[in-house]
C-alpha cells in the first residue's frame, strides 16, 4: 500500500497526523508542547553542561600552568645524575631539572608559615609563575620565593629577611634543635585559585635546599618540548625506566623510578570535576524525561482521536505492523523536532552568555569575574544522542497499544 505522492504509506499518514487541522486544534497544542517541553530540556541540559565545561576549562587551565607538566620521582638509592642523562636522552625532552621537595616553617617574628619547600636546581621553572611586572620562567632563581598570599598576609617584599626552618634536627650545645636559615626573599610568584597548595609553596636554590631538607623527596622535573604530548612521553619514559636502573642495577634492589604527569598529580580532583558533570548531566536530564511523558501522553491522545481511521485503515488490510510504526515515525518527528530545536537554542543561548558574559561573579573570590560557557561539539552530540533515546523509547512506548487494536471496536467508536 502507497501514497499518490510517492511516500511510505507509515510516513505519509505519519505526516497527515503531524499536520493536523482546525478540528484537531488541541491535539495539535498538545503535539507543540510537547515538542517546546523536548526542546527546553535539550537547551537546559546544554546551557548547564556548557556552563560547567567552562568553569572546568578555567579550572584545569590554571592547575596545569602552575603544576609540573611531568615529574621522575627518584627512590631513596637511585643514581640521580644517572637517571637524569636517560631521561634527557629520550626524544621529545626539552629539559631536565633537579628538585628536592619537603617540608618546613617560615617564621617572621611571632608570624609561623607551614610551606612546601621546593629545591629547584638552575632556572625558575615553567610551572613557577611570577607576579605581574616580575621576571618571568627562565631566569635564575637566587633566594627564597614565596607566594604572594603569604607575601600579603606578612607585609613581605622582595629584599626583606625571613627564617626558614627545616624539621631535620641538628646538634647543638642545648641538644637537637631545628635546622634553620635566614634568607632573603627574592621573588614572590602568583599561586592562583586553583588549588590552595600552590599558596604554601616556597622555592629555594636546590644547594641551599639540600643542606635544609637532605633526604627528603628527591625528583626530576621534565621539561617536553613544544608540540610533544605529555602522556605518550610519560608513557615512552615509564617503559625506558621501568626495567633496569642506570649502572646496571636492577630496579628490584633501588626501586623504579616513578613517572608522573599533572593529570596524576591532580588526579583525585580530576575525577571530582568529572563526576560533578555527570551529575549535573542526569539532574538537568530529568526536564527531557519527563518531557518525554508528555510525548507518551500525546502519542496516546492521538491515537483515541483517530481510532476510527486507524480503524478503517486496519479494515482495509493494513497490518498491526505498520500502524505501529505509523505512529512511530509521528513520534520520532515530534522527538526531533523538539531535539533539534533545542540543541539550536541551546548552543546559541551559551554562546550569546559567553559573548556578552551576561552572569558576573566577584572576581576576588573566584578564578574568573563572569559565568564562562565552552561549547563542546562532545557534549552537544552526548545530549543530542541521550535526548534521541529516551525520546525514541517514550514513543515505543506510547505506540504498543496501536498493534493490539481492533478494528471492528474502532469502527464503532
């Protein structure tokens, strides 16, 4: 069975349902807002994800620039100088630095600053970032940085005196007391808002380090040239350095050393910020599921309305069959319809806020001074896809009763 215009028999009747006239006027204000409840849901679950993805772009942007690209941890016995020469043999290594990572105190007359103290061998490194007007990656660092959250808290400017003091203990005439040092501050370097630690970071040159905290956290800042992925040079070095230790010593006897990227650094927040999106993805995806109730509710409002064609259709032979997937490419218009109406409002709306950044926040308090809203082609095609399921399963839903119709009882009514 064919339509006069060339069409499928399901979708040329699908269409006529769709195109309903004036008799049918509340069946077709229901069909529209059953597609306007689709689209709203898809526009607020790509307006919300798109939010999110820029708070998380800002977030994630700053970790990285204040957090080493890539690291060797060095266990206790392994021949530092060693290991340092076959790491800055592997291709894609710009550079290699030595650190030495503790603990320790600033102290400012009755002021005490619990920090991380950084030992950093030659050049300030690239994940050091100085405060504006300072010097920047690159030049020598030849006294004490601190961060200028504690600079600020302490009324310190670079030239004043500060103590620093190490927990390993030293022989005194009154017993073991603290190891400590006077220096001078040479630097103050912008921790950002991304993560609290950055504040409590404080750098040294690494020889003055070594004789503060010796023995502490011995590592190797890895420097990747330009345009080389961080995670296939991480994985190239685990395999050079995960079998053998330099000088032929096995790595049973000193240990292997460990390499670690900024994602491995961060990675407990990393899959905070990842289950907070998918948590915002099903919250707001509750607004496409119960519009897709409305879509069932619609389909069966359809169905009393025209049970006497579909009645005669049936009489006339056509099969349960392809009643049912009448109504189910009705559905599926609805459904995309909606869907695709809101996957363009959506997108538009987030660009429109992103563009004149309609939402402001205090930029003192957070990372950035308006609401950002990033776009991702990923997330778009994820509740595109999403919305399309549920839709489709609503309309499956919403279209069983048509194959169990009779047509003599539809006739009659």
């Amino acid at each position: 069975m064919s339509s006069s215009t060339g069409l499928a028999f399901e979708l040329w009747v699908a269409l006529r349902y769709l195109r309903s006239t004036r008799k049918d006027a509340f069946i077709s204000l229901l069909s529209r807002i059953t597609a306007a409840g689709l689209a709203v849901g898809v526009a607020a679950l790509i307006v919300a994800l798109a939010a999110l993805s820029g708070f998380q772009s800002r977030l994630m942007g700053d970790m990285q620039r204040r957090t080493p690209a890539l690291q060797v941890e060095l266990p206790p016995a392994a021949d530092e100088a060693a290991i340092g020469r076959l790491v800055q043999a592997e291709p894609g290594v710009h550079s290699v630095q030595q650190l030495l990572y503790g603990r320790g105190w600033l102290r400012r007359g009755d002021a005490i600053e619990p920090v991380e103290v950084v030992g950093v061998e030659g050049a300030l490194p690239r994940w050091v970032v100085p405060e504006p007007g300072r010097p920047e990656e690159g030049s020598g660092i030849d006294g004490l940085w601190i961060s200028t959250a504690v600079a600020a808290r302490w009324g310190v400017i670079p030239g004043d005196v500060v103590e620093l003091v190490s927990p390993r203990l030293t022989l005194s005439p009154r017993g073991p007391v603290p190891r400590s040092r006077r220096v001078a501050v040479a630097g103050l370097h912008d921790p950002g808002q991304s993560d609290e630690r950055h504040a409590q970071r404080a750098l040294l040159p690494y020889e003055l380090a070594r004789n503060l905290i010796e023995g502490s956290d011995r590592r190797l800042g890895v420097e990747p040239g330009r345009s080389v992925a961080v995670e296939r040079l991480a994985s190239r070095l685990r395999e050079r350095l995960g079998s053998v230790a330099p000088g032929g010593t096995a790595t049973s006897d000193v240990g292997a050393p460990r390499v670690v990227t900024w994602r491995d650094a961060n990675q407990a927040l990393l899959f905070v910020l990842r289950l907070e999106k998918s948590a915002i993805f099903l919250a707001v995806a509750l607004i496409v599921v119960v519009a897709s109730f409305a879509l069932v509710s619609a389909l069966s409002l359809i169905l009393t309305a025209k049970r006497s064609e579909v009645g005669i259709l049936a009489a006339m032979g056509a099969a349960p069959g392809r009643l049912r997937r009448v109504f189910v490419l009705l559905g599926a218009m609805l459904a995309g319809l909606g869907t695709v109406a809101g996957g363009v409002l959506g997108v538009a709306l987030a660009l429109l806020f992103e563009r004149f950044r309609l939402f402001k926040l205090p930029g003192d308090v957070y990372i950035v001074d308006h609401v950002p809203f990033l776009v991702r082609v990923s997330d778009v095609a994820v509740v595109l896809g999403a919305s399309a399921i549920v839709a489709l399963v609503a309309t499956l839903a919403g279209s069983r009763t048509v194959g169990t119709l009779d047509p003599v009882e539809a006739l009659r009514r």
